[in-house]
C-alpha cells in the first residue's frame, strides 16, 4: 500500500517539475562575466540588475523623498509659531506631497530601513488616537519605542490635521484658540522631526556605505541582496498594499469591512490616490524604473531574460497586463475608501481580487522562475 | 511531500481493519455488527444528544481570559492572575459570570492525567508551580519593562514585525511559556492520558454499564461516552459548532485547536484535522458499538497524531527563531524561542503509543530548556543559531516527521 502511495507521490512531483521549470538557459550558466553567484546562474547580469535598482531607483527615490519630508518640517514649524488657517493649509499640502513620495520608497525595507523600522515608523494605520492624546497631554513618549508605531509618522499626522476636530471651522479653531493646541503643535512637530530624521538616516547609509554592499552582494542565496530585496518586494505587495491599503479596509481579513482602517482616514479624500501611487510605483519597479530614470533592468527583463512562458504568454505581460486591471479596478473606486466599502464594498473586493491575482504570478510563478524561496511566512497573529 | 501516517500506526490499522486502511468504511466488531462512524460528531439517544464536554469548554474559556490578563498592565497583578488559576467557585476572578460560577479551574487538572500523575503527585506540584511562576514573573519581570527598550539583561520591548513583544531581561515571554505549556500540561495531558486511557474510560463498572446502555445518573450518555467526549472537548471544546468543528479549526482557541489549526495548514502535514476528527467519531461510535478494541486503535491515532502536534509547533518555532537569530531579529526570534519554549514543556505530556510514555521525559525536557536558556547570563541573548539546530533535530529524531518538513509552513 504504502509503495503504491510513494509512486503516485512520486509521480506527481515528476509532473510537477517538467511543467513550469523555466526555459532552458540559453546562456549555459557559465556566461563570463562573474557576477554570477553559485547556483541558479543563468548569465543574467546580476551585478547590472543590483546597480539599477540602487543607483537609477531606491537612492534617487530617497533623494526625492527627503526633500519632502523636510518641506514638511518647514511647514508644521510655522504652522507652529503661527497656527493660523493658511498655515494649516501649507501644512496639509506638504504632508500630503510627503505621504506621496514615501510610496515610492516604502517597499524598499531593506538594509538601514529594515534596521530602523522606516516603514512601520511612517505608516502604521489605523492610527492609535487614545495613544496620541495622551502623549500629548502628558509630554511623555518615546517614538523609539515599538509600541508607539501607531501613533506616529503619516497617520498621527493625518489625525492631527484633519481629526483632531470634527469640522473643518473646529479644526482651525481648535488650533487658534484650544488651550491644548500649544502642547498637540508640539507633538505634531515632534512627528515632523522624526519623519524627516529617519529619512535622512535611511538616505544617508544607502548613500554612504549600504548600496555598495548592496550592489556587491550578487549571490543567488537567500542572503544574496536580489532574493532578500524581491522577498521584500513581494512582502510590501502583499501585506502593505494588496492587503493594507484595500484587503483589510474591505473585510477581506475580518468580519466586517474596516472602514476606519483605510489610509489616511481622517483626511477622507486621497485613500485612493495614495493607493495607485502605490501600485505605480510598483509596476515601474518590476519594470525596472523609478519615478523618473532607470534602465529597464528589473523583473521583467530579468524573466525575459529566462524566456518564461505560463500559458503560452511571457509571464511579463501577464504581470503588467494584472497590474493594469488592477489599476482599472481602483480607478473606478471613491476617493476615499472609507466611502467606498461603506456604499458598495463588492467593487473594493474586486480591487482586491485583481491584486491578489498578482500575488500568484509575482510569489508564486516568478520566484519558481528566478529560483527564488520565500523568506517570510504569515505572522502568527499574537 | 504529503504527509504519511507513520508505519507503526499503518500497521495497526492494518492489522485490525485486515484490508482496509480507510477509517471511515464499516468495520466488522467482535459481535459481527459494522460500526460506521457518522459523518460528523453527533450522537443521539432517544433523539437527544449524548455529547457532553461543558467543562472542557468552562477551562478553555478561564485560559482564554487568562491570555488576555497575561497582557494586561493596567490591571493585572500576580494575586490576580493566579487567582484565575486556581479560581474557586464563586469568586469574581473573570470578567465572564458563568466562569465566576463554576467550581472548576485550570489548575486542578494541570499535570494531573490519571497515566502520568496518580502517583507522582510530587512532580504534579513542581509543574503547577512552574505554571504560578510564569504568572508570576510576567507581572514581576516584563511588566517592569512595559515602556523601554529591551536589552541584554534588561526588560522591555522589541519589535518583532510591526508587532511589539515584552520580554523579561532573559529575554522570555513568560506569558508565552503559559499559554503553549497549557497546550501539554492541561489539554494534551488530559486528553491523551486521561480521558483516552482505558484507566479512565474502562474504569469500575464502565464497560458494563456501556454494554447494557446503563446511563450515568440523570444523563442521556454513558459514562464510557462522556469520558471520550471529554477528551473531544479539550480539542474542539470552544468551537461554535460541536458536531462540524472542523469548519472553524483554529480560530476557536489559542491552545490545541489554533495549533492544530496551524499545523494543517503547512502542507507537509495537511490531512493531520480530518485525521484526527476521524478518529474521534470513529472511536465514539465504537463505543457505542461495544467495540473497544476499535475504540483503542482510534485512542491510539489520536494519542500519536495529538503529540505530533506538540513536536512538530516545537521544531517549527526553534528553526523560526533560529533564522531570524541569525538576521539578529531579536524580538521574531525571542518571540519565536517562548512560542518553543512552551511547547518543548508541553513534550513531557507527549505520548508514545508503542511505549506509553512520553516522547521526552523529564529529565530531558529540563536538559533541553538548560540548553536553551543557560549559554550565557542573559538566557537567550546568548544563544547561538548552533543550539537551536541542535534542539529541533533531537525533537524530530524521535516522530516521523524531519526538522525541514516541520521548519516552515510550506
């Protein structure tokens, strides 16, 4: 019995493996450039590959980010000194132009922003209010610390900004006349600083001493910086996006849909910008660009490079074309997302399944391709 | 690979069905009627259910209560939480009333299976009290830390994900080394040593009484068929739905039934539920058979399958923290070696059916949670990736299942 149950096992695993191992190598593995580390070599440029990603993308992309964050900074200083409702305004515009830019470089938790926790530092939502009022009418917190993610970055300031109050006439006056508003500009400040810091920080050691290292470690193991960066890339797809952004907001991982918990909550009109900054900034990644500038070495010339075929189509097209309808179904979404899965939650689940379809060619048929593992398993949940 | 029942268990089904390993076809008893087992766990007499396990279901709710007060900083104390412990009847130790009432408690059943512990009451007491000193020292040495950074030897916080973990300054959860050694000490212990061991269930006149349908005093069951729903109801006791709890595996405790839950989901051992669940309905029907020696076959899959779970949670968390030891992820790694730590506790209540022991005695357990736990001053900030290695291989060295199988859960 057993006998007949390891042939069939056996079987299916032969079945398996011829079906969807990638194209010959058309190269012979050997290909002399030696950038090529260990197994799976394939004479893809790997070296070339990394220098796109540091040099063209991630570095110019903190670059863009920084100046935002202090722009920012400059803004809630003078809105500070002088809480007037023009200056709440200025400030309004800057975070907003700051929580845009950080799309760009918040799948990039690697290297000195895996170390600093850049991303749960900026953008933990739902923000903690309860927390929030607190430290500020007690003065005493430490943003350090990893129980205060949540009331700090973009959504303790979209709180702040937009609802500490519950019309727009209270927020100003709260702001012009409210005894506690000396010590909320000072917790908002304090926000301010600290985005701005931890930017500075991340820029910094990339541009110092991270992106050589990066670009120097071509090997293809898990440690290699092409497997941990397309982990954390597919990470960020997944948990930060596919499901952050839409899947949790729409009930995907609940009950009930999760209103409350959609990005930028309290400023109620841009959930949905913020999402297909997102999702551009993403699809441009796998296309090996940035914002502006890089040269195309990414995911997708890398699987063009291994000819990888599912279904008899480049599995290229197939992630671009998914990324487009997935685009397609947030665009016919509301501004804000708090409204949509409150009004009609089925077209959000929809989003949700078009960006979930990804998740299986990108994790699934792409890694199987690049012969990449999967590092991370879903957290325990306690 | 698919996950394989192990040889011996193979064999025994074999031996007693003769052609037949599927658990669910009729079986021919001693007395020539076939026993079937029902599609889901539902038993009737007189068109009344027969199934009971409330007080299963009272200990997973003051556990789950318990949970919450592990965390709780504002409120709990040490008089507090140990007074859910060992609540007695009437006092106001849970925020649910009907817990309040009962006169049942968790401690009373921890380390108290009628195979393990009826005369080694002493060692009884030496696990109760590790149980009260985990307690203890969660309100005495990480809630000090609740708003600082840890650090070697100092209690606090760390970041494991977007998650925050409070350690103590050896670096423990001790509110996680409660929950997963309850997991041994009260669920597994009760149920695979207790409630399914013919001491229990063949007990005086039990197996008279079950031939005669004698029911137990002012019941509409057996006692035989109680005590086999009393193991039953330390798995799927919390379940919203007692007869199809597999519909909700997981999600309904966060003891055996999460973990289960868990350990169906890796691949590698996806059948283990329906498995299990199998052979609770088959060998509750067995009994209503009067076929015992197909009752103990299924006590016996359910016995082996029931300390796999325990094993293979405890190499999944060692090689868990191992990777991210390695990454110096402190708080997944700690939060990942307190998950283990509970659970290598929980091998001591293991079962070997070949034996009647435990996988791990004592002795071992102790020496394994030495390793852990003695590198260094500081417990496990001196760990080495190396020890943790060492600890998943001898674990899985002794089931059928290898540290890889068990390592991830894909």
């Amino acid at each position: 019995m057993l006998k007949k149950i390891f042939f069939i096992l056996f079987t299916g695993l032969l079945l398996a493996c011829s079906s969807d191992d990638p194209a010959p190598d058309p190269d012979n593995g050997n290909g002399g450039n030696g950038n090529n580390g260990g197994e799976g070599t394939t004479g893809f440029d790997r070296a070339a590959l990394l220098a796109n990603w540091a040099d063209n993308i991630i570095v110019p992309a903190y670059q863009d980010f920084y100046p935002t964050t202090e722009a920012l900074e400059v803004s809630v200083t003078a809105f500070r000194e002088n809480p007037t409702a023009v200056n709440l305004e200025q400030v309004r515009t800057d975070w907003l132009n700051a929580y845009r830019a950080f799309q760009w470089v918040s799948m990039f938790e690697t290297g000195p922003a895996e170390d600093l926790r850049f991303r749960a530092r900026l953008n933990t939502y739902p923000a903690d209010t309860a927390t929030i009022d607190e430290f500020i009418a007690t003065g005493t917190y430490d943003l350090e610390l990893p129980s205060t993610i949540d009331a700090q970055g973009f959504p303790a300031l979209d709180y702040l900004l937009f609802g500490i109050a519950d019309t727009e006439e209270e927020i100003i006056d709260f702001y012009e006349n409210d005894p506690t508003a000396v010590n909320t500009l000072v917790y908002m400040q304090a926000l301010a600083v600290n985005i701005k810091t931890l930017t500075s920080l991340v820029r910094d050691l990339w541009q110092s001493s991270f992106a050589a290292s990066f670009k120097a470690n071509t090997d293809a193991s898990a440690t290699g910086s092409i497997d941990k960066l397309t982990n954390d890339f597919i990470f960020y797809y997944e948990k930060a996006l596919r499901a952050g952004k839409i899947g949790i907001p729409a009930g995907v991982f609940s009950t009930d849909p999760l209103p409350q918990n959609v990005e930028a909550f309290y400023n109620q009109e841009v959930s949905k910008e913020l999402a297909l900054e997102a999702l551009l900034a993403v699809q441009n990644f796998f296309n090996g660009t940035g914002a502006n500038g890089g040269n195309g070495r990414g995911f997708k010339s890398y699987l063009d490079f291994l000819n990888t075929i599912k279904n008899g189509e480049d599995l290229s097209t197939l992630i671009n074309e998914q990324f487009d309808l997935a685009r397609l179904a947030i665009n016919d979404l509301d501004d804000n997302f708090a409204t949509q899965v409150q009004t009609d939650n089925i077209a959000m689940l929809e989003a949700y399944d078009e960006l979930q379809r990804n998740v299986i060619l990108i994790k699934v048929d792409m890694l199987q391709a690049l012969s990449i593992d999967v590092d991370f398993v879903d957290t325990d949940g306690d | 690979m698919k996950y394989l029942p192990n040889l011996f268990l193979a064999a025994t089904l074999l031996f007693v069905s003769c052609s037949d390993d599927d658990n669910t076809d009729p079986i021919p008893d001693n007395g020539g009627v076939d026993i079937e087992a029902p599609l889901t766990y539902n038993f009737e007499r007189n068109g009344e259910t027969t199934v009971s396990f409330d007080g299963q279901t009272t200990r997973i709710r003051m556990g789950e209560e318990v949970v919450g007060a592990l965390l709780d900083f504002d409120n709990s104390t040490s008089e507090s939480l140990l007074a859910k412990f060992n609540h007695q009847e009437g006092e106001s130790n849970f925020e649910n009333e009907t817990l309040n009432a009962s006169n049942k408690n968790l401690s009373s059943k921890t380390a108290a299976s009628r195979d393990y512990f009826v005369t080694n009451t002493a060692e009884t007491a030496v696990i109760r009290a590790d149980f009260e000193t985990y307690m203890e020292k969660q309100i005495s040495d990480v809630f000090p830390g609740e708003f600082q950074a840890a650090e070697p030897g100092v209690a606090g916080q760390l970041a494991d994900g977007s998650a925050t973990r409070w350690v103590a300054p050896d670096g423990l959860e001790y509110n996680q080394l409660w929950i997963k050694g309850m997991i041994g000490a009260l669920m597994a212990d009760q149920m695979l040593n207790n409630y399914l061991s013919p001491a229990v269930l063949d007990e005086a006149d039990n197996i008279e009484n079950n031939d005669n349908e004698v029911l137990a005093e002012g019941k509409n069951y057996t006692t035989m068929e109680h005590k086999w729903d009393e193991a039953y109801g330390y798995l799927f006791g919390n379940s919203p739905s007692a007869t199809n709890p597999l519909a909700t595996l997981g999600d309904d405790d966060s003891f055996l039934n999460k973990y289960l839950g868990r350990v169906e989901n890796d691949p590698d051992f996806a059948g283990i539920a329906q498995e299990i669940f199998d052979a609770f309905k088959l060998g509750r029907a067995a009994i209503v058979g009067k076929n015992y020696q197909l009752r103990e076959v299924q006590a016996a899959i359910i016995q082996e399958r029931v300390s796999e779970i325990i094993a293979i949670r405890a190499v999944y968390y060692l090689e868990q923290g191992r990777m991210a030891l390695e990454q110096e992820n402190f708080g997944t790694s700690f939060h990942d070696l307190s998950e283990g730590y509970g659970f290598i506790y929980s091998l001591r209540f293991t079962r070997n059916t070949v034996t009647g022991e435990p996988y791990f005695n004592r002795t071992e357990v102790d020496a394994m949670l030495s390793q852990l736990m003695e590198q260094g001053p500081n417990g496990l900030w001196d760990l080495t990736p190396g020890v943790l290695s060492d600890l998943a291989e001898t674990i899985a060295a002794k089931f059928s299942f290898t540290v890889a199988q068990a390592a991830d859960s894909n």
